[in-house]
C-alpha cells in the first residue's frame, strides 16, 4: 500500500499508545501485560487504516468516529488545532467525513482542511466554488467534496 497508508497507521499506533497505553501502564506500574495489547494495536491499526482509505463510506465513517471518539474524547464539541487537519489522520477524516461534528467550519479551519490558506477559502466561498454556511463559514460537506474532487483529478 501507499505510503500515506503507512503514514496513517504509525500514526494510529503513536496515538493510541501516547492516549491509551501509556497512562494504562503507568496506572499499572509497567506491568509487561500490555505488550500484547500494544502488539494488538499494531495489528488492527493496519485494519482500521485500510477501512479508512480504502473501505466504503459506512465502514470508513464507523472506523473514523470510533477512532476520533476515543482518542479526543471531551464534554465539548471536537476541535482539533489546525496542524491536525494536515496530519495523515486529520486529512482522511477531511476527505472521508468532513468534519465529524460540525455542519460547518470557519474559514480557516476549512482552510487547514484544504492544505489552503484562509484567504484561498474566502476567494473559493466568493466565486461560488466552495459552499457558505447561512451563519458563517463554509458548509463541512462542500469542503469534504472539494477534497474528493481533487483526489479524484490527481488519480
């Protein structure tokens, strides 16, 4: 598989261990009782990464919020900083999902998706090109199809 699939699963692999596995071993004083899991980890972050790139959109959409809840999860509404979006994870969840719970994004969030800068999104909303939201920014699905766009003329 691609790179960028490699890219995603080590990824997948760090975040779990910095979130997940890390504070477990610390909780149970560095018990060797994680090395399967973490092992496990390995094995299955090959398998979601797959679903995510690869996999239909109900298959990938289930893997993806599965992942994002468990690894950000908070009272408040997902908001990742902007570097996230460019990350391997950040940009399959873009062109996947669009963003998992919001209806729409600011400009430069939208932007972080797009790997463009605020004032490209703005020319974009301006020229009709990119969907505006009835009380500001950019509608999440109209970035999402952008992205598909332009994955499908690079291909």
């Amino acid at each position: 598989m691609a790179s960028g699939h490699e890219e995603l699963v080590e990824q997948l692999i760090r975040l779990i261990d910095i979130r997940l596995l890390d504070p477990l071993e610390i909780l149970v004083d560095g018990h060797d009782a994680l090395d399967p899991l973490r092992a496990a980890v390995r094995d299955r972050a090959r398998s979601w990464a797959a679903i995510m790139i690869e996999g239909d959109d109900q298959a990938a959409y289930g893997v993806i919020v599965r992942a994002i809840s468990t690894l950000y999860p908070g009272d408040g509404p997902f908001d990742p900083p902007l570097d996230w979006w460019r990350s391997p994870l950040g940009q399959i969840v873009a062109r996947r999902v669009g963003h998992p719970t919001a209806e729409s994004v600011s400009y430069a969030v939208a932007g972080a998706m797009l790997g463009i800068t605020r004032q490209g999104v703005h020319d974009l909303a301006s020229r009709g090109k990119l969907a505006r939201h009835p009380q500001g920014g950019v509608l999440t699905a109209a970035v999402r199809d952008r992205l598909l766009q332009e994955g499908t003329r690079r291909a």
